[in-house]
C-alpha cells in the first residue's frame, strides 16, 4: 500500500489541520504558509495525485472541487474576487502530491502570478 500523502493524513485527522468546510467529496482547509490574507486548500478525499493523472470518471469530483471554492469563497466574504490555482507536477509548483485547489483572496492579486 503506498504511503499516505500529507492531505490524506489530515483528512484522517492523523494530522491536524483548520478545516472551513467538508463534505463527503472533499475538505477546505487552511493554508500553513499563506500567500495572501485567506488561502484555503480545498482537497479531494480521492487520493488522485495531480490533474495530469486524473480521468474521465474523476469529472465529476473535478467540478465539484471548484464549486466547493465558490461556495467558501462566498463565507468568507471574498466578494471583491478571489483566485483559484491548481499547481501540476514539480515545474508548477506542486509541493505536495494529491491534487488540491488553492483558493486565494483577501487583496488585489497581479499578473502575471508567478
């Protein structure tokens, strides 16, 4: 069995975390090195490791992940606008290996981002 990512340790309560939402498909945590004033992990239960391995039956989930950022973007409050970013691979910055939607609001974001 391979090993348990970081998320799925959290998700397991093996490792805590500040969870903002959770339901049977996914989780909103909080960032633990923030890049702006709400940075929120929104994370599938699916262990899948990065959008590149995703497929054709994860589409759902896949739909469901930025609908959940949506909806905790709407409680907490980031009405002015927020960004979404999903990191794919070392070269995108992926630092950890299961598939996580960022959700980054609370000040004027630049372009380009990185």
């Amino acid at each position: 069995m391979p090993e348990k990512s970081l998320f799925t340790k959290i998700i397991e309560r093996e490792i805590p975390g500040r969870f903002e939402h959770e339901d049977e498909h996914c989780v909103a945590i909080r960032d633990i090195d923030p890049q702006a004033p709400v940075h929120i992990l929104i994370i599938p239960r699916k262990p899948i490791p990065r959008t590149a391995l995703a497929d054709a039956s994860d589409q759902a989930l896949l739909g469901h992940l930025l609908l959940t950022a949506k909806k905790v973007a709407r409680q907490l409050n980031l009405n002015g606008g927020f960004r979404i970013v999903i990191n794919n691979g070392p070269d995108g910055g992926e630092a950890v290996p299961h598939l996580h939607v960022h959700l980054l609001g609370g000040r004027q974001m630049s372009w380009p981002p990185g």
